[in-house]
C-alpha cells in the first residue's frame, strides 16, 4: 500500500535531512556504516508498517536476510532488529521515517520542554551552537503521521513493534 500523502512526507523529510546535511558537513561525523542509532525497540505508526510490508512481499531476501540476522545469536540484543550483521539497514530505502533523522539534530516537546539531541559523534561543540534551522522538528512530523493514521487507520491506531518476525507474521496472515 502507497499511501501518497506519506509518501510525499517521506520525500520532504528526505529533502530536508539532506539539506542539513548538506549544509553541515563539517559538523556531522557519522558516515554510511554507522549503526550507532539502531537500537531496538522502535515501534511504527501502522501506515509505516504497511509501506515497509509492501516492500518486503516484493522483496522476500530482504526480509530473509533481516530474520537470519534477528535469529543469529552474534547478533547485539540491544540492535534494531533490521540491522544486518554486516551493519546495513536491510529495508534501508523503505526505513521508518524517524530513522531518515539518524545524525541529524532532533527536537521534541516531552513533558511540554522542548527537548534537544544529536549523535554524540557530529556536533561536536554541543546542542547550544547548533542553529534552529539544523534541527529536524519531530513534533511536526508525528502530528503529521497521525493524522493521516486516523483518517486512513481508524480501525487499527496501534502501534506496532518494528522487528523483522511481526512482518513475518503479517506475510502469513
Ligand atoms: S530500520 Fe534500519 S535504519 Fe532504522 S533503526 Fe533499524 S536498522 Fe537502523
């Protein structure tokens, strides 16, 4: 399913991270490889959990390689289940938008103070000397998410956890 107002949040995030990243290159230290930010336990609005089946019924080696890596004991407990052993993404070009925000600053409203993060590796000179327009807002892009979750989703809100054997489970529904 391509739901086509996603789609186009998706390509304006893209463009948006590229263009901090653009900007800041001297800033932003973390290189393709790096996996520092893929930890577990992210979970997926159900839109994004449809846009990610739909690439892995087309693409079963993708999602055979992402469950050999969940089931390979090598293998971090505390690494994001789509991370291969080799440190690739394995549905890299269909991630979850938050993980398009790997490396670049965030922000977010928590317990209504706006909060502030980076890698530890870019920005080395700290939070306070990064200007506004190099921070991704997160609030505006979950507000986003959600409503098109609840016109298009209202049945199934729920969120779901982002690991390869859930989309096992769907594929064999
Ligand atoms: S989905 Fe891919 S980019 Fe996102 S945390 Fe997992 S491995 Fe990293």
């Amino acid at each position: 399913m391509k739901n086509p107002d996603y789609l186009a949040l998706r390509i304006k995030v893209q463009e948006k991270t590229q263009e901090i990243e653009q900007r800041n290159q001297a800033d932003i230290l973390c290189k393709k490889g790096c996996s520092g930010c893929c930890r577990s336990g992210l979970s997926v609005s159900p839109i994004e959990f449809d846009f990610i089946s739909s690439f892995l019924t087309e693409s079963p080696e993708a999602l055979k390689e992402a469950l050999d890596a969940e089931r390979d004991l090598r293998k971090s407990p505390e690494s994001c289940g789509f991370l291969t052993l080799s440190g690739s993404c394995s549905i890299y070009e269909v991630r979850p938008i938050i993980c398009m925000s790997h490396g670049i600053p965030i922000q977010a409203r928590i317990d209504e103070q706006i909060q502030k993060s980076v890698c530890p590796l870019n920005f080395k000179e700290g939070l306070d000397h990064i200007e506004s327009s190099n921070f991704i807002n997160l609030d505006l892009i979950n507000s986003i998410l959600s409503l098109i979750n609840a016109r298009d989703y209202e049945k199934s809100a729920e969120r779901k956890s982002l690991t390869p054997s859930q989309f096992l489970h769907r594929e064999l529904k």
